[in-house]
C-alpha cells in the first residue's frame, strides 16, 4: 500500500491537532513533520495522545518546511502567515498539494476552494486548495438548497465555542470572560461574511457571536424565497441536495451543538415557515475543529492526493 506524506505547519493550534489525530488513523497517510515554535523538541505523542512514535515537533521558518518535500503541507496558521510558505514551496517543491486553513487565498480565483458537498465539481487537479472557514461552512451548507430562489440576503445568526478564537489568549477566547455570557463581535463585513458572498454569489449578513462552550457552532439562517413553499417541500429539497452526503445531515428538530462535539458532519434542521410560505428559518451545526477545519481538511487531502474523499474519516 502507497503512503503519501503530510507535514503541518502550526500544528500546536486546536484544528492541527484535530489533522493529527486523522492522519494518525489514516491507513495511506504518514506524518512527515510537525511544525510548531511553542512545542519545538517536544514528542507529537505527549500532546496528541492518540499518535504513536517518535515524531518531535520542530521549529520550522518557510524554507526548512519546504524543505521537507512533502507530498501535502497544511497550513493551520493565524491569517495572513501563509504566504511565506506558500512562496518557498511554489520555488522548492512545486509538485506538493498545499492546504491553507486561513483566510488567506479564500478569495484567490485560482485556487481551489475546498468545501467538497458544494464544490467538488470544479476540483480539476488543484494543487492549492483553500479550505472554507468553519462559519462560512455552516452557513453555506444551510443556505445551498434554496440558493436559487433567494430574493433578500440570507441573514445569519452565528454563535461558536471560544475555540474557534485559537489558542492566543484574548476576550474571545477567556471562560472567565464568557462565563455566563454571549459575546458579538464584527457585525458587518466579518471575513466569513465576505467569503460567503463571494463563492455563493450573493450577498450575506452575517453576524458572529463566542459563547462559553469550547468547541461547535449554530448558525440560524432566515431566507427570504420569491415563491411560496410548504414545509414538506423545503424538508424534500434539503434531503435531495444532501442525499449522497454523508458529512451533511438532515435532521427535522433544530440541531443542538451539544450533540456536534466531535462529530465529523455537519447537520441542518430545525426548518420553520412563517405565514404566507416565503420566509424560512434553517439551523445548522457542525464542530469547527473537524467538519468546519481538520476534517475538511482531510476530505481536501484525500482528493487531492487520489483516495476515496471519506478514507480516515469516521463516519457511522
């Protein structure tokens, strides 16, 4: 059996160690490096439970990542880092599949945006694939189905667990802050929101809250149609357009983010329908760390690099 290797760079943040874990238990996958400046010299295993061997962390600038000639490099790094890397393996080793899980080339037309439920039709052998944000991911999967008969911005009510924030410490990211708390932050013109608009092609408002649980998202998105629906055809056209999806599930009462936790699919459900049939109401959950960041990721990987899109992905 062929192994392809992977190397991740910012591998201490909650998303890389989320990959971690899915490489570790990929049966074609090998881990080719970790990188990371706070964990440098300290052994995968002692932070990653679930990876055995000897593989240390290392701390690696964008030439020495290159270096390692990996056949796929992630980069799971705070926006606007990637591009030194990016750089290095372009001039190194052109041939390597590049996962960036900024924001960093969302918006770069001649990369591939990887968020396969909606788009793995347009992947044609992209080497540079810009995973969705965890936000944009939940709003999208919601809005998708009834995407052609919008007649208004689609409105999105999303509160996320303090992971989201990343491990560097700040308001956002504080349980003590959070505590008992639901705290908005960049009402207008957040990066999700922008990304949303630009690759459904139309315009979003969306409006992010943190909340004191750690990990997962809810996203209730109202939909204003230009024609009247009944309930049960909404329901049908959801079960349609996810039918052979096994990451997106559509369930009838409203998704509880509780029940997301580390799960590895999203789900969307909930569905209201107020008077007169033209306004919906959607609710979709999904665990940012996973269907939101690593586990995308890893359906990214595996496309890329020529395996089933699910392999190393539990899904029941």
């Amino acid at each position: 059996m062929i192994q392809r290797s992977v190397g991740i760079v910012g591998a201490r943040g909650y998303a890389g160690a989320e990959l971690i874990r899915l490489i570790a238990r990929h049966p074609r996958m090998l881990l080719a490096f970790v990188s990371s400046r706070e964990f440098d010299g300290q052994c995968v295993s002692e932070h990653v439970t679930e990876f055995s061997g000897e593989l240390r962390y290392e701390n690696l600038d964008a030439a020495a990542a290159a270096a390692k000639c990996a056949d796929a490099v992630v980069l799971a790094l705070p926006n606007g880092n990637a591009a030194p890397f990016v750089a290095q393996i372009e001039k190194n080793n052109p041939q390597s599949i590049v996962v960036d899980l900024s924001a960093d080339f969302r918006f770069n037309a001649t990369w591939y945006y990887g968020l396969p439920e909606l788009t793995r039709t347009h992947y044609a052998g992209q080497r540079r694939i810009s995973n969705p944000g965890c936000y944009a991911t939940a709003m999208q999967v919601a809005i998708a189905p009834l995407k052609e008969m919008l007649v208004a911005p689609p409105t999105c009510f999303g509160v996320s667990g303090y992971s989201g924030a990343g491990t560097t410490p700040s308001e956002k990211n504080d349980p003590e802050k959070l505590r008992d708390n639901l705290m908005p932050y960049t009402l207008v013109d957040h990066t999700h929101e922008r990304e949303v608009t630009r690759h459904l092609g139309l315009p979003v408002e969306f409006m992010p809250h943190v909340a004191s649980h750690f990990r997962g998202i809810t996203m209730t998105v109202n939909l204003w149609l230009d024609r009247a629906m009944t309930l049960d055809a909404i329901m049908q056209r959801y079960h349609e357009r996810y039918a052979s999806e096994p990451l997106v599930r559509v369930v009838g009462e409203a998704p509880w983010v509780s029940r997301i936790a580390h799960r590895h699919h999203a789900e969307v459900g909930g569905f209201a329908v107020a008077p007169g049939g033209k306004r919906v109401v959607v609710v979709a959950t999904l665990d940012n760390l996973l269907k939101g960041a690593a586990t995308q990721a890893m359906q990214n990987l595996n496309l890329a690099l020529g395996f089933a899109e699910l392999e190393g992905i539990p899904h029941e």
